[in-house]
C-alpha cells in the first residue's frame, strides 16, 4: 500500500527552517502594506520598552517608597520609644505614599498604554495577512487553472486542494504574525538585557549564564522534532488522500463490501500518523521542563549573587543594593524566559510555514507546460479547417500512443472517427484542444499551428463533449452556462430543448434551478451527457468535437440530438467519435483508427466496398439484425 | 440492529468531546495529579522569597542561609521538570489517542451512510471536517485539557495569597465580575463568528475541488479567469469573517494581560500603602506580589484557552452535523441475520420509488428467476438504473416490496444482499491504486489464476499485456491514465471476478467498440448461463437473446417478453428495432 501515490509525483520538499529567498517571496506579499507593517514593528518596540520598563518602576517603587530605607530607620526608632521621631515617621510615610502613588499611576498608564498599542498592532497584523494571504490564495488558485492536464493528472486533487487551502491557512496564521512574533521577541530580549546590563551587570551576566545551555538544548531538539515532523506531515497528506478517494468512491467501497478492509487501510495510516506523533510529543516533554529548569536557575542564582551584593553593601546608582533589585531582575527573568520558552513552538510553526510557502512557491514555479507563445493572436473567426501533420504523441516517453497520424479536415466538414477502445481517438481529440502538446508533428487550424493561438480563446472555439461529462454541483442553468454571463436564459432553454434534455429537465422540482449534486449525481448518466450537449451547443463553437458523447443515450434520443446538430452546426467542422455506426454513417468521411494509425479514411459506402477493418465492425454491429431480417 | 459506529452525542459537542475523552480519564487523573503536585511544590517559590526578604529585614542573612535557599530552589525546580514531562507525555498523548479515535469514527461512521446523503453533500465539504474541524477539536483536546488541568495552580495560589494578606486578595479580586462579563460577550462573539469562519472555510475547500475535479471542462470552455474571479469573490468574504474574528482576539488577549497587569498594579499601590501603614509586614508583600505573579500567565494562558474551546466546540459541533446522520438504508430487528442469497430470484411487488418528491418509479412488478438473463431498455432517465439501485437496496422503496430469493430485501442482511451481487456501475469509478488492486477489490483473496479469467472475460488480457507495468500498472485518480474503454472492462473483470449470484451490467460496454463488445458478450453469456444476470442497455443486439426483456419508460414497464413476442407487440421495442434496422438499410440503398 505504500506505493499507492506511485503514479502520482512524489510530494517532497527540502526543508530548511529559514530561507532567505522563501522569506523574501513571502515578504513581498506584504509589501503593498508595508508602512503598516513597519507601523506594527515600531508598535512592538514601543511595547516591548514599555513593558520592560515595568519592573524598574517596580523596582523603584519598593527601593524607595515601600521599603524606604529611612522611613525603616524612624519605625525603629519609634518602636524602641523615641516618641519624637513619631510626627517625622508620619510626615515620611506621607511622602512615601505620594511618591508610590505617583509610580503606581505612571504604571498603570504604562499598561493601558501597551494594552491599546497591542491590540492596535495585533489587528495590523491580522488584516495584514489576511490581506496578503488572499492575493496569494487567489494566485495559486488562478495559476491552476493555466496548468495543463498532464500536471493535473500526475497530482491527486487532494493534494492541490490543500496547497490552496490548509497551506495558505497555514501561512496566514504564522507567517505575519510569525515574523511580528519573531521581531516582538528579540526586541523585548534586547531591551530586557540592556536594562539589566545598564542596572547591574554583574547580576546579569551572573544571571544570563544558563542561557548558552537553553541554546544547545534548542539545536539538539530541533534536531529531532524536525524530522519527526516532516514524517508527520507525510502521514497526514497520506491519511488525507486516503479518505479523500473513499468518500469519492464510497458507492463502490459499498457495493462490494469493502468497508471493513478499506477501514482497516485508514485505520493503520491513521495509526501510523498518530505514533509519529507520539515521538513528537516526547521531544516537547523533554524540552519545555529543560528550560524551564534553566529559568529557575537563573532565578536562583539572581537570589544567590544579588543576596552576596547586598550583603557586601553593594552600591548601585547612590543607593545600596535591596530587595527591591530582586524583584526587578525576576521579573525580567521571567519576561526574558518567556520568549524564549516559546521560541521551540514558534520554530516548529515556522518549519510548517516554510514547507507551506516552498510547495506553495513549488507550485506557483511550476512553468505552464503548455505555454502561450509570447504575442500569440486570439482566435477569430475560424473557417474551421483542421489538419494533422505526421502526430506523434506519447502521454509516457516512449510509449506512443499516436503513431504518425495524417488527417485533413475540410471547413464545414463532418468526420466520424471509430476504432477500438484505446485506439487513441480521445487523445486525438485532447491534442486538438491542445490539452497536451504532441512530441512530433503539428496540429493546425485554420492552417496555423495550434501552439500559435491563445490557447483560451483556441479552446472557447472548439466545443468538446468529453467522453466523461463532468457537472458541477449548481443549478441546470449554471451548467449549461458555465459562469458565461452573456449567455441569455431562452438560449440556454433553447439549446436544452434542442437536445431532448428540456423535457425531464421541466419536470424536475425546480426545473432550470434543479440542484444537480456533485458531479451531477442527482441525474442519470444519460441525462448528464444530454446536459454535455446541450452545454457544448449553447456555446456556439466553430468546430464540435463530440467523443462519444452519445454513449449513454437512448437511440431516440440520439436521433433528435443529431437533427439538432445538423440544424445548429451547418457550416461548421465536426468530428464525432463513436461505436455506434448508426450515428458515424452520416459524416462526409469516417476514419478508422487502430493502435495510434488511421487504417482507412472514406466514406461510409467505400469503406464498406473495401472490406477492412470498417467492413467488420460493421457486419459485427448488425449481424444481429440481418439473421432477424426476412 | 442499527448502533451508531461512533461516540458522538449531536448538538452536544461539549459532551461528545468528554466522551471521546473518558477512555482516557485515568491519563488525566494522573497528569492532573502531576499538575497539582508541581504546583504546590512550585508554590514554594514566594515562600523562599519571603524568607529571603525576611531574613533580610532582619539582618540575618549569610552566604550559608543564600546557598541553602539556592539549593531549595534547584530542588524544586528539578521535581517540577520530572512533573511536567510526565504530565506532557499523559496528557498530550492521550489527546493524540482521542483524535485517532475520532478520526476512525468520522471514516467509519461516513461508510455507513447511504447514497441519498452523499448525494447532497459535496466531498470538499466532508474534507474540510475532516482535517480543519477535527484539528481544531484536537487542539481543545490536547493543549486546551493540559491548560485546564493547570488552572489547578488557580485556586491554590489564590489560598496561598489569602494566606500572606487576606485583606489585600479582597482588594485584588475586586475587578473580577468586570472581567467576568467582559470575558462572556467576548467568549459569545467568539463562538457565533469561528461558526462562520469554518463554514466558509469548507464551503472554499468545495469550491476548489470542484474546480479541479473538473479542470477538463473547465479548460475546454476556457472559464478559468471565471472561476478565478467566482473564487475571488469567495475569499473575500472568508478573508472578512476571518478579520471579524481576528479583531475580537486581537482585542482580548490585550485585554486580558492588561486586567491581570492592572491587578498586579493595585497589589502595588495597596498593599504598599499597607506596608507603609506598617500593618503589612514587608516579606509578606513580597510574597504576595511574587505569588501574584505566579498567577498572571496562567491568568493570560486562560484567553487562549477560550479561544482553544471556542474553535473546538465549534469544530466539534460541524463534525457532528455528519455523525447525525444516520444511514437511511441499514439492517434493523427484522433483518435476518444468518440468511445469505443461495438461488438469486428477484421479484418487484408493486414497487414505486420517488428520489425527492418527483415519482421515478411507478408499480413495478416483475419476477426474475433464479439463473434467467433478463435485459432492461429504455430511453434516457426512464428508471433502468433506479430499478438495479433497488436491487441492491442502495435505496429503500416508498411503496411495495423487492424480495431477493423470496424474502424482502429489506431483511436481507447487507452484507450477505451485496455479497450476491456483483455490479458494473454505468459510470465507472477506479482507486488510484494498481489494476490488479482494482480488479480484486471485491475478492482480495483472488488468486491468479482467477484473475486471468476475470480479464479474459472482460478482455483485458491484451490491453494489459501491452502496458510497460503490466497488471501492476498504477492507477491515477478515478483511473485519468486508461481509455473510457479499458475503464469499462476493467470495471467488469472487477464484477465478474467475485462470481456473484446476480451480476448486473448496466449500460456497461456504452464506451467498448462492437468488435470488442462482441467478444466479451460471447464469454459473458458462459458467465451469465450460470447466474441470475441483468443488462441494460441500448443495443438490441445486446439484449435481443435475454430470457426476458423489459421496456422501461417513464418509471413504469411498458412492455416485456422475449424479442420475438416484443417484436410482435410493434410498440415502443419494435421501434426501437426498427429504428436501428432502418438506419443499415438506408446504407443499402
Ligand atoms: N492521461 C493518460 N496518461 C497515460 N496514458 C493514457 C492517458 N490517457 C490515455 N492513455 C492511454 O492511451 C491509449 C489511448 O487512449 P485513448 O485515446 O483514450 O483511447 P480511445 O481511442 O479509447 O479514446 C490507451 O492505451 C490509454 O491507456
Ligand atoms: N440521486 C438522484 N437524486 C434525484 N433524482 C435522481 C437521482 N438519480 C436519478 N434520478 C432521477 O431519476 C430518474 C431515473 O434515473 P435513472 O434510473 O438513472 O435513469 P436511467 O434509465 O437513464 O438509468 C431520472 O429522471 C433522474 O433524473
Ligand atoms: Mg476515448
Ligand atoms: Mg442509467
């Protein structure tokens, strides 16, 4: 089971935490907004000082207002009974109590202060990346849609899925916030240790040396959790995919009894995920209880070397060293440990955005194979001739699936093309559109190499039926449509009717507005390719290229579809692909194809004459017919 | 008997969620116990302080007394690491435990489920709960249970406080009702605003997969700038619930850090008063402002706990919309356990079938007996493949009964009614997994030999043959890499493989070529001699030779017969003849 993504391209990416030109990519989505960014980044200074400032007003207010030393003096003297130092105390404490008074409410403002600037600055960011997000959301999405089928097909749905999805939820949540988070910490660092520097530096650097320690246990760490992580995140893509194609194919999971095994599958993908997991965790228990110990540490040895100060009499700034120093350089400790407590998180959400950001730039780096050349005129107004010059054409090296096909088609011309079931009739059809671009050979309309035009406006002009229709959950309507606003709605009813679709089409609940579920599961297969057609006409193509598209439908049905056909595409190049002769024997010419060659071109009576391949099929189809025949 | 193969309790999330987590219970016990333990021992840190600060006022510190409160410190320090690993690895891990269980569930529960559900319910959407809802209830589970358990720590050092200066706390806490309520509309906001948020979210993943599920008609039209701007619009208004919700996070955790800031600063200001007063004893404050500070990051870690348990309720609540869902079709007290489908005769007892409200099918009644080859015509949308859904009771009737060997099929065990069958879908749907994986997926246990005959019948032997992988050739999605052709027999080598009761072939060869269809049908009828077997299809020449043959139009069976007698009725199947024979004669002229 584990090589069932084989026939898809491997989903890998190098890793590296942090990549200069990741990073620079990703900032240029911020750079239309980068005042508010720098707003925000000088928002998180300001902060950063404020907050920091804190502690030394803390420091302040014990040193000399609480634990004023001497008011301390006159307490004891009025405690041992010197009665006259009684109003002098008063008048101190007094004093005291205005000078806290006055610290206090500088603190507070402080924090009020931080508070607004905070969420000022969270909101920025917020916006900010969203705002980013979007456009680059909106990117990949728009870049899918130039992809060619070859890319398509080598790629689950899923997985692209996610690239527009969770990988630029991913990037939206931690990237902006990440890189503000990143810049929100190192500024409070550095402000922390310049105060605690200028202060006392002894004490800090006394304090700081546990710190080398919580770097090594951060490399060794990131060590493991990051392997283990990018485990993880193949197990998930795994588990996804997984479940992704059971709920696709849930119908067949069902009818053939297959719940139990296909369970027992997710169930042991899923149990692969989780065990990874486990390891990860076990790396995060180990961590976080390292540093916090070394935190502790710090503490310890600020209550240690700041109690050996004070009690050698230590003089900082004028004044000796106290309590109310302790309590400064533990507060900064602990602001200091926060950052840094975090960073393994914040590294670990930074290794998810980088793998993010790399398949999604992957993605968004992966050229259109099946480019526009530069300049390339739009398609208009195409007579509709079309010619295969010598194609050869392989969707595998080596494995050629066209072999040298020749085949000119008049304008107005109508050619039916049969053969066996992978003779290369669709592929023919899918060069046509230029859904893949052959290896030798050309294709031309209109006597211009298809690899000339726009390919958008090429394709608008070639209306394909594709052997598997494909709805869109919606409306009928939107269907036939497909988000073409010019389209009016009597046409669309027109063009219904046309094809014999508008009778079951008016008895549905609501009619035009009937919900047709995914891939338009609540029709019948026949009525899906019936809306196909009615779509394909609707648009009005220069050439129609229908491939099989009656397969499904009943021969009565069929029979109004071609009338419809005749009607509505005079004058215009159709080639029709199917099995059925009834509908092919009516085309100027029919070409039979066998393993990628064309074996016979001719109309429908010399085929006959000539006896081949044609003549078998033929004889085969109504043998049934002519025993019965009087 | 239908049992829910899942825990969940719909429109209680909050339940469900304590329910996926008892099994558990005892990790919790135990980290919780871990937690409190650490705690207290934490809890000696304003202890130390106070003493520190004692011995100072006192005059009676020595290096002897630092080192001894030093080694105290390292002493707690340490035990507290060894608490925390554990309690990481209990709760954490069994957070992981939970989410593997509900994610087995979710999968589980989703393959009960009958047609008609996946009918109205897109696949991106199911995704969308499976991964963005399921995390955010994961990260209720995990960080959000570990994150209470630590709010243990809150009532310890409240008492801790209480017990330094009682009148102090009293002054502290006064703000807290204000918090209270600021805390309850913000928490409301939350909740009704992440609602929208996921929603939107999943309605975006469908929208995607849709788009790419159908890029082929998406480039044929050439509607991709289109849909890019259909999708634009979609994201838009996903950015914008998402800023709503940011701008509420963004106002509470501020908002949170400054109440509990501002508290710290009444501790100040009151309590230096006091000690000024000198009716607070200096080492007491201390203690106490040390301890206040134990309290604040628990105090802010408890907003992004909120946020945890906002997104996870919410989470939880739109996974549980799904385990609502019951099956519609499902074996009940009737079914007969033990019964298993030995003949393979079906009758229709004037059955009438209705998808929504619209009648597809109308009083059928039809006998198939065991071993009889019965073909169904029709046009377009008349009910044929309705009427093998029924067979295979991926649907329940409205009206009258389908009886399989005599017996309602609706006491028919599944297991044992879809063992019978072996069915060829009209569209077909391959894994992305490797052609022999496909072929067996009805018969894992198929041996090769079996294999080979399954792909001769179909024949597929020489398409196989000729693929530089051969039968292990992988598969992309949905099968992109093989012909509509090749799809359609491989589709009934998988059939015909599991050697079914009843095989059903449903328009089954619309994409094999007549030379092709020729060759299977002559090894098919070997195949149907010795089962009950039905054929749709559009080709007399397919269904002219069936024991019976039944023309369907509009829900209601018109005509049926053998060929010769339908022939002789000159209704709808005589035109149906003639229309074909009429279209080779005019080549004749
Ligand atoms: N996307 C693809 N990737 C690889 N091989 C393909 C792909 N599509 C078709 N083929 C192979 O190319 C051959 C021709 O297929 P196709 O043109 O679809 O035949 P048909 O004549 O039945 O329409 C088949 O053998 C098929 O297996
Ligand atoms: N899942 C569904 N939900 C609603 N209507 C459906 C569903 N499947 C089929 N129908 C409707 O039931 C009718 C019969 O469909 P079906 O049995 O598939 O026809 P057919 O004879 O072509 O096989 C059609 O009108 C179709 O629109
Ligand atoms: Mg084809
Ligand atoms: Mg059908």
């Amino acid at each position: 089971m584990s090589q069932t993504e084989a026939y898809h391209v491997e989903d890998e990416v190098q890793q590296r935490a942090y990549d200069a030109q990741l990073m620079r990519r990703l900032l240029a989505y911020v750079r239309p907004y980068r005042t508010f960014m720098v707003a925000a980044v000088l928002l998180l200074f300001v902060s950063a000082l404020f907050s920091s400032v804190v502690p030394l007003l803390n420091w302040r207010a014990i040193s000399l207002y609480i634990n004023n030393p001497a008011r301390i003096e006159m307490e004891h003297r009025v405690q041992s009974g010197d009665s006259a130092a009684a109003p002098a105390l008063r008048d101190q404490a007094a004093t005291d109590k205005r000078g806290l008074y006055k610290v206090v409410v500088l603190i507070a403002v402080l924090m009020v202060a931080e508070a607004v600037i905070r969420f000022a600055q969270m909101l920025i960011v917020a916006w900010l990346g969203q705002k980013a997000m979007l456009k680059m959301r909106v990117e990949i999405f728009s870049h899918l849609q130039k992809m060619s089928l070859r890319f398509l097909d080598r790629n689950p749905v899923g997985r692209l899925v996610t690239r527009v999805t969770n990988d630029v939820e991913k990037l939206q949540e931690t990237i902006i916030s990440g890189i503000v988070q990143v810049i929100n910490d190192l500024s409070i660092v550095f402000v922390i240790l310049g105060f605690m520097l200028y202060n006392n530096w002894r004490l800090a650097l006394i304090m700081l040396s546990p710190i080398p320690f919580v770097f090594v246990t951060g490399v060794v760490f990131r060590k493991y959790a990051r392997d283990s992580y990018l485990e993880i995140r193949r197990r998930i893509a795994r588990l996804n995919s997984c479940m992704q194609e059971n709920v696709s194919g849930m119908r067949i999971v069902s009818i053939f009894n297959r719940e139990a095994l296909r369970f027992e599958q997710y169930r042991r993908f899923n149990a692969d995920h989780r065990d990874e997991w486990f390891s990860q965790v076990r790396y995060y228990a180990i961590y976080f209880p390292i540093v916090d110990f070394l935190g502790t540490l710090s503490v310890a040895l600020i209550i240690l070397y700041g109690g050996h100060q004070i009690l050698r009499g230590q003089v900082l700034f004028g004044a000796a060293a106290d309590i109310g120093m302790f309590f400064a350089y533990v507060q900064w400790s602990e602001r200091l440990y926060g950052p840094i407590r975090t960073l393994a998180d914040r590294y670990n959400l930074l290794l998810e955005a980088m793998a993010s950001s790399e398949r999604v730039f992957e993605l968004l780096d992966t050229p259109e194979d099946i480019p526009n050349r530069p300049g390339a005129p739009a398609v208009s107004n195409l007579r509709g001739e079309v010619q295969f010059n010598d194609i050869w054409f392989a969707y595998e090296p080596g494995q050629w699936v066209l072999k040298g096909i020749q085949l000119d088609i008049r304008p107005g011309e109508r050619v039916a093309i049969v053969g066996h079931t992978g003779a290369g009739k669709t592929s023919l059809v899918n060069i046509l559109s230029r859904f893949y671009d052959v290896q030798r050979g050309s294709v031309c309309v209109d006597g211009i190499d298809v690899r000339d035009y726009e390919k958008t406006s090429l394709r608008r002009n070639i209306g394909v039926v594709l052997q598997d229709v494909f709805l869109f959950s919606g409306s009928i309507e939107q269907n036939i449509r497909l988000s073409n606003p010019d389209l009016p709605s009597d046409k669309i009813r027109a063009c219904a009717e046309y094809v014999n679709a508008g009778k079951f089409i008016e008895r549905l609940p609501s009619a035009y507005a009937y919900n047709v579920g995914e891939r338009g599961a609540n029709l019948s297969t026949g009525q899906r390719q019936l809306l196909a057609f009615a779509r394909v006409l609707a648009h009005n193509p220069r050439i129609l290229v229908l491939d099989e598209a009656t397969s499904s439908i009943d021969p009565e049905s069929e029979a109004l579809i071609q009338d419809a056909i005749a009607k509505l595409m005079q004058d215009r190049t159709s080639i029709v692909i199917a099995h059925r002769l009834s509908t092919v024997q009516h085309a100027d010419r029919i070409v039979v194809m066998h393993h990628g060659e064309i074996r016979e071109i001719g109309t429908h009576q010399q085929l006959l004459a000539r006896r081949g391949l044609y003549y078998t099929l033929y004889r085969l189809q109504y043998k049934d017919q002519d025993i019965s025949r009087p | 008997m239908y049992r829910p193969e899942h825990k969940a309790i719909p429109g209680r999330p909050f339940l469900t969620i304590l329910r996926y987590n008892r099994p558990y219970l005892k990790s919790y016990l135990i980290g919780g116990i871990l937690s409190v333990f650490f705690v207290v021992i934490g809890l000696g840190l304003p202890f130390i302080v106070r003493g520190v600060v004692r011995s100072f006022t006192e005059g009676q510190v020595t290096m002897r007394l630092l080192w001894l409160y030093f080694a105290a410190l390292i002493a707690i320090a340490v035990t507290t690491g060894f608490a925390r690993y554990w309690e990481r690895m209990l709760i954490i891990r069994a957070s992981r435990k939970c989410e593997y269980d509900l994610r087995n569930d979710y999968f589980r529960h989703i393959q009960t489920l009958s047609q008609d559900f996946f009918h109205r319910t897109q696949t991106g959407d199911l995704m969308a709960r499976a991964t963005n809802d399921l995390n955010y209830v994961r990260m209720f589970i995990g960080p959000g249970i570990m994150g209470t358990i630590d709010m243990i720590q809150l009532p310890l050092t409240l008492a801790i406080l209480a017990w330094f200066s009682s009148r102090l706390l009293l002054y502290t806490l006064i703000p807290l009702p204000f918090v209270s309520i600021i805390v309850y509309f913000i928490i409301m906001y939350m909740h009704r605003q992440s609602q929208r948020v996921q929603a939107q979210y999943a309605d975006l993943t469908a929208q995607v997969q849709e788009n790419l599920a159908g890029a082929r008609v998406v480039q044929a039209y050439g509607i991709g700038e289109r849909e890019t701007e259909s999708f634009t619009a979609e994201s838009e208004s996903y950015m914008r619930e998402n800023v709503k919700l940011a701008a509420v996070m963004s106002l509470a955790w501020p908002l949170i850090g400054l109440i509990v800031g501002l508290m710290i600063v009444l501790v100040l200001w009151l309590g230096g008063f006091m000690v000024i007063n000198g009716v607070l004893a200096l080492d007491d404050f201390t203690g106490f402002v040390v301890a206040m500070l134990l309290l604040l990051w628990p105090l802010v870690e408890f907003g992004w706990i909120l946020t945890l348990y906002q997104r996870g309720i919410v989470g939880m609540a739109r996974m549980n919309d799904i385990f609502r869902e019951k099956p519609s079709v499902r074996d009940d007290e009737d079914t007969q356990q033990a019964f298993t489908v030995t003949r393979g005769g079906i009758r229709f007892d004037t059955v009438s079938f209705s998808y929504d409200s619209r009648a597809v099918l109308q009083d059928l009644d039809f006998t198939i007996l065991p071993g009889q080859t019965v073909a169904i015509v029709g046009p377009t949308g008349s009910g044929k493949t309705t009427v093998v859904s029924l067979i295979m009771r991926e649907y329940d009737v409205n009206a009258g009964t389908v009886f399989i060997d005599d017996l309602d099929v609706r006491r028919i065990p599944l297991r044992a009614l879809r063992q019978a069958v072996g069915y060829v879908p009209q569209d077909t749907f391959l894994f992305s997994e490797s052609i022999r994986e496909n072929i067996t997926f009805g018969k894992p246990d198929a041996t090769d030999e079996q294999i080979r005959y399954a792909c001769e019948v179909a024949q597929l032997t020489e398409t196989i043959d000729a693929l530089p992988g051969g039968i292990d050739t992988l598969l992309g999605e949905r099968g992109v890499n093989l012909s509509g052709g090749q799809k359609q027999r491989l589709a009934i080598a998988r059939a015909v493989i599991a050697d079914p009761k009843i095989l059903i072939l449903d328009d089954a060869m619309s994409s094999v070529d007549t030379q092709t269809e020729e060759k299977i049908l002559e090894r098919l009828r070997l195949v149907m001699e010795q089962r009950t077997s039905i054929i749709i299809s559009h080709r007399i020449s397919t269904v002219r030779n069936a024991d019976l043959i039944l023309v369907v139009d509009d829900g209601r069976i018109v005509e049926r017969g053998s060929h010769e007698s339908l022939l002789a009725l000159r209704g709808l199947y005589a035109d149906l003849h003639e229309r074909q024979l009429l279209e080779e004669e005019l080549e004749h002229l």
